[in-house]
C-alpha cells in the first residue's frame, strides 16, 4: 500500500473560517470548480478540474506537496509527489 512520506511537513489542518475563493483566480478574474487548501502554508487555490490547476502548480511551484479539500463536508488531503490520498482529524 502506497504511503504518503511528506506527513512530516504539515503545518496547517484546519480550514479558514471564511474562504472567498481560489487567490490566483480572485487576483486573475479567473472561475474555480473545487477548492483545496496547502497543508504546509495554508493557501487556498483551485483543484485540477478547474480550467488553471492553480493547487496543484503551488504544490510544485513552492514545494508544498500536501494539499487537503476545502469543500464542506470533505476532510481528504492529497499528496501530489506520493500522489496517495489521506486523512488527518482536524484539531
């Protein structure tokens, strides 16, 4: 079974209390689909079926692997290096 070895770089569980979309695509005038949210800094961008990707360029734009849906109702991340999924409880 595939493992994800980046766990260690997690600094942020919890989503925001308020999200007002994808950064990239608020500053861009840009649309999203879903929205995820970097486990290491806390950015939220826009996942890969939405027309820029913008989650998964941060992830390797700024070596931050770990990304985390920031959906209601789901409480899944995502390694994109290990490309295995996962879940953590939220503090």
């Amino acid at each position: 079974m595939a493992t994800c070895t980046h766990l260690d770089q997690i600094e942020v569980l919890d989503l925001p209390d308020q999200i007002a979309g994808c950064t990239d695509c608020l500053a861009s005038g840009g649309r999203w689909v879903h929205l995820r949210m970097c486990h290491i800094c806390g950015e939220i961008r826009c996942c890969d079926s939405s027309p820029n990707r913008h989650a998964t360029k941060h992830a390797h734009d700024a070596g931050h692997p770990l990304l985390r849906s920031a959906e209601p109702g789901e409480r899944w991340s995502w390694c994109v290096i290990d490309e295995v999924g996962f879940e953590l409880r939220a503090t």
